[in-house]
C-alpha cells in the first residue's frame, strides 16, 4: 500500500513483531478507493470486545456512511493511541490510492494523488516484547 510513496520502514525485531506493520495495512484495507468525509474523537462500545466497555479512538465516515474506527489499546506497558490527527478538508473529494508510515511508525499518512489526505500522530510500544497486545483494534462499521 505504500510503496510509491511511503516506502515500508523496517522496525527492529525487538521492536515491533509485525503487528504494528500489519495494522496500517488493516487500516488501508478499509479505506483504500474511499473518500473520507469527517474524522473525529469519540467514544463507544466495543461490540467485538464487550468485556473492555467503552472505548475511544478516532472515528473515520467514508463517502458509503461506513464507519472505520481505530480504538486505543493498552495492555500493561503495551500500547497504541492516537496523539493528534489532521483532516485536510480540501481532499474530502480526492479518492485514497494508499497508507504509509515515517518516524518509525509514529507518523502514518493517508494519501491521494495530490498528497495526504490525512495524517495520524500515533504513540505505541510493545512493552515487554511481546507478551502484551498492542496495535489498535479496527472495525469497519455498515453504514
């Protein structure tokens, strides 16, 4: 997804075990030849894991009313949060050709053809490698 213009970072084997790479990847499954039509913080619940209640994170409103959302995650000393995010409302009309990451994965981009259509601030760790589950939980929601 981000080969053009994101090339893949590689992380250190201690550092992530592939779960943050595979999460960007989720996130441009879903998004990839949408157009996002708001973003926003919320919060609600987590119908896949009842038993963690209410969560938060960032929700996305693509152009077919589906709802993808990003909820936090932390584990003991293993986490993945959204710090900040940025909505250029001039792209609302330009279709997602793909995802990528720079900064070690703390910075993901959400680009079309004319540049990011959105970018993410993310904060995660693994924690202890790998005994904690870190990386954000995304669904996609019917419209």
């Amino acid at each position: 997804m981000s080969e053009d213009r994101y090339p893949a970072e590689t992380l250190d084997g201690e550092e992530d075990d592939g779960t943050i790479v595979a999460n960007l990847a989720e996130l441009g499954e879903a998004v990839v030849g949408h157009r996002i039509v708001s973003a926003e913080r919320g919060k609600y619940e987590d119908t896949e894991r009842p038993w963690r209640g209410e969560t938060s994170g960032l929700i996305l409103t693509l152009d077919t009313g589906q709802k993808v959302r990003l909820a936090n995650t932390d584990d003991c000393c293993a986490y993945t949060e959204l710090e900040d995010f940025f909505l250029d409302p001039a792209s609302v009309d330009h279709a997602i050709l793909g995802v990528g990451a720079t900064e070690g994965y703390t910075t993901w981009h959400i680009y079309a053809d004319f540049g990011d259509v959105m970018r993410l601030k993310v904060g995660w760790s693994c924690g202890n490698p790998f005994y904690y589950g870190y990386g954000f939980h995304i669904d996609v929601v019917p419209a």
